[in-house]
C-alpha cells in the first residue's frame, strides 16, 4: 500500500520542481530580455539560470523543508 503512495509523492515533487524551473526559467528570460541581451540569447541565458539553480539549489532546499517538516511533525507528536 505504501508503494503507490511514494509514487504519487515523487510525482508530485518532481512536477513541482519542474513548475518552479518552468517559473524561473520564464522570470529569468524576461529578466534577460529587459536587460538589453536579444530574444535568442536571453531564452538560452534565462533556461540555463534556471536549470543551474534547479540541478545545484532545488536538492538543498528540498532537503532543507523535509527536514523541517519532520522536525516539526516530531515537536507536534512529542506534545
């Protein structure tokens, strides 16, 4: 039973990493754009700011709300 539970759990982190890569790629490439840099090279700039944050933040800060979350669910069950 535990097994389609953890699957539906990754389905939804990993759709919601790539929502928020979707988000910064879109604000870093209008970022980009206003800057002055051209269309082409702003969506390349903007989509590889994005993916750099995702591949080296988005484990951090995953790991960093999990944490979190447990310790507060521990402090909850404790009272």
């Amino acid at each position: 039973m535990t097994a389609p539970r953890q699957s539906t759990r990754d389905w939804i982190v990993n759709h919601l990493v790539e929502i928020s890569t979707c988000i910064m790629a879109a604000f870093f490439t209008a970022l980009m754009f206003r800057v002055g840099i051209s269309m082409f090279f702003a969506i390349i700039f903007g989509l590889a700011i994005a993916y750099a944050i995702r591949l080296f933040g988005a484990a951090k800060l995953l790991n960093t709300i999990k944490a979190k979350l447990i310790s507060t669910r521990d402090q909850l069950r404790s009272e």
